[in-house]
C-alpha cells in the first residue's frame, strides 16, 4: 500500500488535489486562476487570465503562511505591497521565467497588491495563476473612484531610474505608475483609482505626430487603435475624470519631423468634443482639468488660457450640471529622464493637488 501512496496520492496532493490530501495531515498548495480575481483600472478577464493593461491598473488577494507564488506571462514591470507595505518593482520577461514568489517572515494571513507599472502602449501583463496556502481574492473597499486621463506624465513614465539609469535600457524601463501623482493622490485621500493615460499623447496631436491622440483611443480597452475591444464604461464610475492634456500638442518634436505652429482654436475644439465625449460615458460626472507643469512662460500661460476656454464653453453647455473645475501645478524643473518628473517630483505634484480633491471630494 505504500508504494500504491507514493505513485498515486501524493503526485495529486502536488498538484493540489485537496479531496484527496486534506483527511491525511499534508499541506495543501491552493490554486487560484487570474479570471477569479476582481480587476481594477484598465484590464479585461483574456482566456482564464487576469490581462492587467493600463497604467497601475491592479489585482489583490490574500493567502496564509509565509510564501505564494504569482504566475505570469507578458513583458513589463509590476509592483506589489504587502499588508499595505510597498515592496519592490519586479520585471517580468515572457512565462519562462519562473513565477513571482512572496515571501513574508511573518505567520498568519497576508494581503497582496500588484500594480502594472508600465503603460498600455507598452504591452499587457498577464496574472495566470496565484499558488499558495488559504487563498482569496480581495475587493477594494467602496470608495469614490478618480479617473486620471493623460500622458506619459499621468503614466509616470521616466519617473524611476532606481533599477536602470537614465539614458540605458528601454523606455518601459524608467516607467513607475505607481508612484505617479494620480495613485498618490488617490492613495493619500483613500479612494480608488483608475488611469488612461498614453506617453506622447495629446488634444489633437500628439508629441511628435499627429495621432492617434488620447480622444481618438480612449474607448478602446487597451488605449491603442489596433485594439478592437471597446471599453465598457458601465464597469466602473468615478466620481471625477482628472484630464492633464496639452503638454505634448505644444510640444515642437523632434525638429526633423515637420510640425505646424500650435493651433490654439483647434485644441480648444477638440477638448470640447472630448469632454463632452467623457460626460456622455459618465452622466454627472466631475470634470478636472490640469495644466502642465512641464511648461513654463509664455507656453504655460497659452495652456491655462486654452484650458479656461474649454471650461467656460462647457459650462455655457451643460448649465445644470457641475461646474469644470481646473487646477494649474506650478511650473517645475523636472529631475527625471529625458525631462519628465522623476518619482520625487510626483511625490511633489501629489502634496499641490491634493488639497483641490480632497475638497472636490467634500
């Protein structure tokens, strides 16, 4: 009868076969499959996996003991915290790399949050499976939600040369949405948080090209037009969509691709159009809109003076409902890569804006 245990039960127990293990004193590993775990931000369920795809968009669960192991698939970086402890950025290369293992010192039940840190653009990461003891997945607490809609600012794209200095690597390298001012914010005033953002993205035309801008893939699941999938709005509404655009449509290029003067009435109508577009997929939402502190004297004045034109056209549309609010961050010296807020500079642009929404939130 022994050999009968070592041939057949104990290979089911290893695989998790808990009928099986459970009567006999053996340590039973759970399994927990990405599509039973509740998504937050941009990410679909993508055959039994969890596809994490927008900026910080994110997972949660909880397991017992002192380890799990997190299965995956995709190239990018996550980041994840543990009994609300921010842990480290870990990059992720292709599924042959073995899984993510946590381990924690400490006994008793344990929660996990895991953070897409780079973008959209940049590709998915996939969760395929979470193995370990007591397993379940978690909810966020209900809270209002801010959706935050920009570019490679809002995505905290070249914030965080900890791991791969400024200049080497490649562009998703350098990206950290978890520390960007949108999740700061929302972490600091307890709520919950959403991101569509694209790097180099724009109004009517983007940092060196004109499209497709943020309005024209903003219904799309994955924020890029060869996404077929369209957003389903009706998953999730914020109390406030937070717009940072403007950045990249004054922007002069590269200085080799030819590039028009900025056109300011047709920025101006175009974000007319895309906040009207917002407040058909959210009725009765809080419209922001932020300046960019990346522009300083006479571009930053023609940002805020655009802005404030959209705002009062908006009002002027739509009398019954809230009123635009608008906020302009004071111009910065960004310390980051290639003249973008480093992780400090967020930390910095997080404690100007959050007193605006904690009383938009009153």
């Amino acid at each position: 009868m022994k050999w009968m245990f070592y041939r057949f039960v104990l290979p089911i127990c290893l695989l998790g076969g808990c009928f099986s293990c459970a009567g006999m004193g053996i340590t039973v590993i759970d399994s927990l499959p990405g599509s039973a775990l509740p998504l937050y931000g941009r990410c679909l369920v993508n055959d039994g996996r969890a596809e994490l795809m927008g900026s910080a968009s994110h997972i949660g669960f909880s397991f017992a003991g002192n380890e799990c192991a997190v299965y995956t698939e995709g190239d990018g970086y996550l980041q994840y915290v543990v009994d609300g402890l921010d842990q480290k950025r870990i990059k992720i290369t292709g599924s042959s790399h073995g899984p993510l293992l946590i381990r924690t010192s400490k006994a008793g039940t344990h929660s996990v949050w895991i953070y897409k840190t780079t973008e959209a653009t940049s590709g998915p990461l996939f969760i395929t499976q979470i193995r370990g003891k007591g397993l379940q997945p978690l909810k966020e607490p209900a809270a209002p939600l801010i959706e935050f809609v920009g570019n490679s600012i809002t995505c905290g794209a070249m914030a965080d040369a900890s791991e791969v200095p400024c200049g080497s690597g490649e562009y998703a390298d350098h990206h950290n949405a978890y520390y960007a001012y949108g999740p700061r914010v929302a972490r600091e005033l307890g709520v919950r948080y959403m991101l569509s953002s694209v790097s180099g993205s724009g109004v009517y035309r983007n940092w060196n090209s004109d499209g497709p801008t943020l309005p024209q893939v903003y219904e799309k699941a994955g924020l890029q037009l060869s996404d077929d999938r369209p957003w389903d709005f009706t998953k999730e509404r914020p109390s406030i969509v937070s717009i940072a655009l403007g950045t990249n449509d004054l922007s002069h290029g590269d200085g080799v691709r030819p590039r028009q003067p900025f056109d300011s009435a047709v920025f101006v109508d175009t974000y007319i159009k895309f906040v009207r577009l917002v407040k058909s997929k959210y009725t009765g939402v809080q419209i922001v809109l932020l300046n960019s502190p990346m522009l300083h004297g006479a571009e930053g004045l023609l940002l805020e003076h655009c802005i404030t034109a959209v705002k009062k056209k908006i009002d002027m549309l739509y009398p019954s409902g809230k009123r635009v609010a608008t906020f302009f961050f004071k111009p910065m010296e960004p310390r980051g890569c290639a003249a973008h807020p480093s992780v400090e500079d967020h930390a910095i642009l997080a404690d100007e804006l959050l007193p605006f929404f904690k009383q938009l939130l009153r």
